[in-house]
C-alpha cells in the first residue's frame, strides 16, 4: 500500500488537515482522505467514494452491478482505463477485459472497512505503473475497529442495505470482519433488482519491526439493468423483443433483458520489516473473477429482426507480487533514501467473449478467447534533501508484457510482446510560510486489450483489422503549491499537461480494434478544505480541463472529455448531538463529436444529510439525492442507432441521436447505525 510513495500496513489515522502533508508530499495533486471524511459523505452508489478525490467525477450509464465511469483530467475513463485503483492490497482494474481495457468495478468493496484514500495524479510515481497516466488511489483495508458496527439502512425505489462489521482479538493479532447484503430497483420503468452479497476478513498482528496481514474477500452479485436510451425515443411508444409495446420516458428501457451477473473472490497477504536503516514490503495476491454482461446499446441497428443485444463475458484467474526494499541514510548531511521494487502480475482469462443474444439468448459467437496476460515491472526511486528548501525525487520504471491469445478464429491467435521505459523526476522547493511549491515531469502508460496485439480480421466484419501497440506512452507535467498559510484552510493549486502517443483501445462493444490519433490535455485543479471550528467542515474543489486529438481530420475534439468539474459542501458534526450537511456536484458540459458541434448538458445536483446522535453509539441519519429533483443526465453519447419499426438510416443504417442515461430523481434513505 502506497502514500506519497511511502509504503504501509497501518492504518491511516483520522486527521483533518492537509497541513501534515506540507514537507513530506511529492506533489500538488497528491492527498490522503480520512475515515472521518468518508464517514461525512453522503453516497447513492459504492463507486461515488472515489469522488472524494478533487476534480474526480463518477457517473454510471447501466445497471448498478456494472463498474461505474470515471472522469478526470480531461479524460472519460470509461470504466477504469488511466486510472488505477488498488482496495485491501489488490489490483482493481482488469486489463483484456470483456467489456473494457482496464475495467474497475468496486461493488466488492464495503465503504465502512477502508481506512482511508491515498491518491496521486500523472505518470509521476515510480512504484505507479499500468493505467496510472490521469491518476491511481489506494484504498487500504482497516486493521481493527473500535467497536463492532451494525447498520440498517432502508429507502425510496425498493433500498435496502444491511452491514455487521467489527474485530475481536485472536491469537498474537486482530481478526477484522464485515458482512454485506444489498438490495435495489431504483427509479427505472424494469426495475434493476440488484442483489449482491460481501463478505471480508482480515487478520493482521505484529509490532513496528514486523507486519503481517491476511485478508479474504468475497463479492456476488446480479442485475437487470436499464442502458442508455436514444432521446428521440423519449415519449413515443416502442415495441420489444421483450416487454412488449410501452410508452418511453426517462427511466424506460429499450431492452428489458440487459442485465448482468459478477463475482469476486480474492486473498491477499501483506508484509512489513523494518530492520535498522530499511525497510522491506511484500503483498501478494489472488483473484478469481467473473462477469456476464448483457447489452444493447444501438437496438435495431445491426440486426433488424432479433435486436442487437451483445453479451460480454469473462472468466479470469489473477495472481500477482509486489515487493520494494527502501534504504535510508545520508550523504553528508544530506539526507536520502533508495527504493527498488519488483511488481509480478500474470492475468489467466480462461474467457473473453462477445456473443450476438436476444434476451439473454445467444444467437451466434463474435470472438471467444483465451488470454494469458503477463508482466513485470522493476522499478528505482531516490528521494535527496539537496538543502533544507529543496529536495528531489528521482525515478526509472521498466515494464514488460507478454500476451498468448488463442481466439475461435486462429487468424487472431498469437503471441506479441512490448516494454516501456519510464523516467520520473519531481523538485520540492519550501516550505515558507507553511507553503511549498512542486515541479513534476514524467512518462508513463497504459495498456491495451490483448487481443488487438494479434488480430488480423475483425471479428464482427471478417474484414482485415490492423494490429495495436500493446503498451501506449504518456508524458505529463505539472507545477503547482500546496498551503496551510491560513489558520484551519488548506489549499492546493495545480498547472498540469498530458500528452498520450494515440488513443489506442479495443472496443469491446464490437470485438474489434480502433486506433486513434495522439492526444494533448491540460488543465487546473484548485482543491481547499477548511475546518474552522471542530464540528464545522467546508471544502470546494474546481477542476478545468482542455482535451484536443492532435492532426485528427475529423475533429480536434474528443468526445465525452470532462471539461468543467466542480463540488462544494458543507458538514456539521455533533453539534448538541445534530450533524448534516449539503454537497452540490457540478458536472459541465462535454463535446459529444469531434467537431463540437454536438455537446452534452451539463449537471447540477444537491444531496443533503441530516442526522441525530442519541448517543456515541446509535446515530439514526437521513440522506436525500439529488434534492431538487434535477431531471439531468448521468451520462451521455452521440452516435447511430436503430428503433423498432425505423426505415434505415443514412447513419451507418441508423440515425445519429444522443443516447441518455439520466440521473436518479430524489431518492430517500434511512440509516441506522448501533455500535457495542
């Protein structure tokens, strides 16, 4: 587990001041989030705890079992691609992956267990390597809870949440549990149904010299889910393969059998030694992961008698190792330490699969594939107190992949292999004044999916496909400052740019591979976080970014960048046994084309928390979203599609349209909390 570059197994205590981070942070855009700070928070969904992190945006366009889509710096992440998320000392994001490079799904995550949020921006961070170009947070596991945890939550659109958490003493060290049931519909016309199930241990024991901890995890669930639909769609009476005929509003369906099933089942071991003048960290890991995801993105398009519902499957083994050595000492009277890192990851997809289905149904096979994924990463960092305002950070990242596909057309099977160098460099100057001043520059990447390193024809056209790069360089840097100037207020400000060699992805919608050209980014992000009194909390982040194709004759635009992304909000917390708060989301418009000449709305929304603490131990709170009912979209696309009943189109066959998801309207939700 990473903070600022520094390893740990402890648990991240609660402070509420960035001020600590004044002389020991690499950057501006760096930060830990407390406990405390996501105790406060309000969320509708698992994945919003990631919008803790300023200038970070988290939508959803389908059903809640599927991983939610993530925006920041200029980047729609889709689901996890260029940004990397660890939880409990394992790897999140899943490269080759059925529905999309790099996919994160954090419905196996329990919110309560996380003893905070450790995040970083850009290619800055040596121990930092795949999908970790626009950012990468860790999220560790708590070691032990002051007092057993038992929560009731119930709301509006069938809500219901039940959470039994707590640790008790075994043996040398502390076994920590948590058990989780779920259970939603949501506002939809076909209702999500979603039910999951998690559960965790982890056992953890040592002292400062050694640490150990032992975790298991486990995370089942499934779903209906309503996709987005084409707006022109809206108020007219559709006809479906299933559901039959019915009127369309906002929360209707196009296709009442999309849906998906996902499990999770994971063990990871952490160790920690510190021997006189190093340090040594070790955390290996084991996952065992699946997804059945049904789709149907542009309905009548492709197949104008049985609908184009798609089904993504995956079936994967992931096994992995991650160790560093840190040497501390001195030149002189300069202080330094050195860091040298191993990182192992081997990804056996028994199954990647795109199948052509009606409801749920499969019609025929697209592309069927046995990935074997493999890499290793070896990694250097030095940090040098050069004098008492000025030290440096200086890094070098090799990584290595390898890929064996076997796909069902042996035209697409294969072997291929690529590396990348990546050097890093920051400069700290300060503090004066409780204020520090940063320079970062780097080069980073991120993969793409195995199966574009091999093709030769498309799978959905059997026309020739040109083979990816299998690794796509980023380069980035920034200046920024970081103050506690300002009794009780801290504040960051960043400068940053990013430019990546092409927009390479596979689409996993289709089965086939796109190349795009490269790609420049830049931005500002202002972060500030005031706690004026101790029950009184403010903080408000703004986030600006400009997201342009380089040399793209159709446009210098690259559709769905995040552009203008803010929040503000505001907690009490235990005043006469009261506590609440309001947090109001900013997401700004995005170009939805690559001329700009179509752009998606922009959306604002207040939650709100009102709660009462009978005592320390038995709080009841009352959360509201989206509290004027703001009729906004979660999300939005531009692009063909087909209705029912359509004459075809001159668009690809279909008609070019924006396709919507819209966010929930105001929702209620009830919590009970006892602790004993």
């Amino acid at each position: 587990m990473f903070a600022g570059g520094v390893q740990t197994l402890d648990t991240v205590e609660v402070t509420d001041s960035a001020e600590n981070l004044v002389g020991s942070a690499d950057s501006s855009n760096e930060g830990t989030i407390t406990p405390k700070q996501i105790e406060e928070r309000p969320f509708s969904r698992t994945g919003e705890v990631l919008e803790l992190v300023p200038g970070l945006e988290v939508s959803q366009h389908s059903g809640e079992g599927k991983a939610n889509q993530y925006y920041l710096r200029g980047f729609q992440l889709d689901h996890g691609t260029d940004f990397a998320t660890t939880v409990c000392g394992e790897p999140v994001n899943m490269p080759t992956h059925a529905h999309g490079q790099g996919y994160s799904d954090l419905n196996f995550m329990i919110p309560e267990v996380i003893s905070g949020i450790q995040y970083m921006k850009g290619p800055y961070y040596a121990e930092n390597g795949d999908f970790s170009a626009a950012g990468a947070a860790n999220m560790p596991c708590a070691n032990v809870f002051p007092k057993q945890i038992f929560k009731l939550e119930a709301g509006t659109d069938g809500y219901r949440r039940a959470l039994l958490a707590g640790s008790v003493h075994v043996g040398r060290g502390d076994l920590l549990y948590a058990f989780e049931g779920f259970y939603n519909d949501g506002p939809w016309e076909h209702p999500d149904n979603y039910r999951k199930l998690n559960g965790l241990l982890r056992y953890s024991w040592g002292g400062a010299e050694n640490q150990f901890a032992m975790t298991v995890m486990g995370y089942h669930g499934n779903w209906d889910s309503t996709d987005q639909i084409a707006k022109r769609a809206i108020g007219t009476v559709q006809c479906r393969i299933v559901g039959g005929c019915a009127l369309i509003d906002r929360f209707g369906s196009l296709d009442p059998s999309d849906g998906g099933k996902s499990y999770r089942y994971s063990a990871a071991g952490e160790w920690q030694r510190t021997a006189g003048n190093s340090v040594t960290r070790a955390n290996l890991y084991a996952i065992d992961y699946g997804l059945d995801l049904w789709s149907d993105f542009t309905y009548f398009l492709n197949d104008p008698i049985n609908g184009d519902q798609i089904q993504q499957s995956d079936r994967r083994m992931v096994t992995g190792l991650r160790t560093s050595q840190t040497w501390f000492g001195k030149i002189g009277d300069h202080e330094m330490d050195n860091t040298i890192g191993l990182q192992l990851r081997n990804d056996n997809i028994a199954k990647v699969g795109l199948y052509h289905t009606v409801a749920r149904q499969i019609l025929d096979t697209v592309s069927q594939d046995h990935v074997r994924q493999t890499s290793e990463a070896v990694y250097f960092q030095n940090r040098f107190q050069w004098m008492e305002k000025l030290r440096t950070i200086a890094g070098v990242r090799a990584d290595f992949y390898q890929w064996h596909v076997i796909s069902n057309n042996e035209l697409n099977s294969g072997n291929a292999s690529d590396s990348i160098v990546s050097p890093k460099l920051s400069m700290i100057v300060g503090p004066w004044a409780k204020t520090e001043f940063y320079v970062n520059a780097g080069y980073g990447f991120h993969s793409n999916d195995g199966r574009g390193t091999t093709i030769s024809v498309d799978p959905s056209t059997g026309e020739p496909a040109k083979k990816v790069d299998g690794l796509v360089r980023a380069k980035g840097a920034e200046i920024g400052t970081r103050t506690a100037i300002i009794p009780h207020l801290q504040t960051e400000l960043t400068i940053w740019v990013l430019n990546l060699d092409s927009e390479l992805t596979f689409v996993g919608d289709a089965g086939g591979t796109e190349a795009g050209p490269p790609s420049h980014r830049r931005g500002v992000e202002f972060a500030n976080y005031y706690t004026p009194t101790p029950w009184l909390t403010l903080d408000a982040d703004f986030a600006y970014s400009w997201s342009y194709f380089v040399d793209n004759p159709g446009g210098h635009y690259i559709p769905e960048s995040p552009e203008g992304i803010a929040s503000a909000g505001i907690f009490v917390n235990n005043l006469a046994g009261f506590m609440g708060g309001a947090r109001l989301r900013y997401f700004g418009p995005r170009p939805l084309t690559e001329d700009n000449n179509i752009r998606s709305d922009s959306a604002t929304t207040v939650d709100t928390r009102v709660g009462y603490e009978f005592t320390k131990d038995w709080v009841l709170a009352l959360d509201v979203f989206n509290v004027f009912n703001s009729k906004v979209s979660d999300i939005e696309y531009y692009y063909p599609s087909r209705l029912q009943g359509e004459a075809p189109g001159s668009d690809d066959g279909g008609y070019n349209d924006i396709h919507l998801h819209p966010m929930n309207p105001r929702e209620f939700r009830v919590t009970l909390t006892a602790r004993f």
